[in-house]
C-alpha cells in the first residue's frame, strides 16, 4: 500500500508553503485543499496516509472532518495549544507557530507507524469462516 499526504487548511497559500516544506523533505504530497468537503474527497481516492489540517476550515471544524474520516487515514492537527489541550486522543498535534522540524519528524513518525500497523495486519491469518 501506498501512503499519501493530504494536506487541509482554511488558506490555501499556508498549505502551498507547507506542501513546499514536506517536498524539500522528501515527502510527496497528494493534494492541497482549503475545505473539508475537498479533503475527504482527495482521501476516497488514497490507499491510506495522513490528513495535516486546521482547526477551522471553510466548510467544517476538525472534528467534523474527523467524524468523515476513514479508517485507514490519521490526522495531524496544526493548532494552537489551547486547542491541542481539547483534542481527542486520536488525533496528533503539532502546536502553532510551527517549526519546519517537528513538522517534519511528526509526519515522518506518523507515516511509519502506519506502515507497521499494514505490515502487521498483512501476516495476520485470515478469518476462516465456520465451514472452513
């Protein structure tokens, strides 16, 4: 399986920089959206990866998004700490302002975390039914 970048703010300009960010990483990014409705939409078409995205977008508020999410997808949310303070324990934050680095290092950790959890899923014997 392929893992996939998405990242979601309210100001598509702030999402371009951080896209250039992870690109001078290494790391490819998928799409670039400013609303929650374009986000799951660009999610539908991936195999899986991580959702980087703002307290508020124009459509609907993290959680919102967060309800819509897919499984096989995590979210990174980039807040203030009064915010990150409220966040459920699903979601992984990065406080605002940011810096390249711990930008950089969460995703890094949050994208192979998700490789490991396929792999393990991946040797896991399949269900067998009663007839079997």
């Amino acid at each position: 399986m392929n893992t996939s970048i998405v990242i979601a703010l309210p100001k598509i300009e702030d999402a371009k920089k951080i896209r250039t960010v992870l690109n001078r990483y290494g790391f490819t990014v998928a799409a670039v959206c400013n609303s929650g409705a374009n986000a799951l939409a660009s999610i539908s078409e991936l195999d899986g990866g991580v959702l980087l995205c703002g307290y508020h977008l124009q459509d609907m508020y993290y959680r919102d998004l967060l309800d819509y999410m897919p499984d096989y997808f995590e979210m990174l949310l980039m807040a203030s700490q009064g915010v990150i303070s409220e966040a459920p324990p699903s979601v992984l934050c990065v406080g605002m302002p940011l810096k390249a680095g711990d930008l950089v290092n969460t995703v890094s950790m949050i994208l192979s975390q998700i490789e490991r959890r396929w792999k393990k899923d991946k040797k896991k014997p399949k269900q067998r039914s009663w007839k079997e």
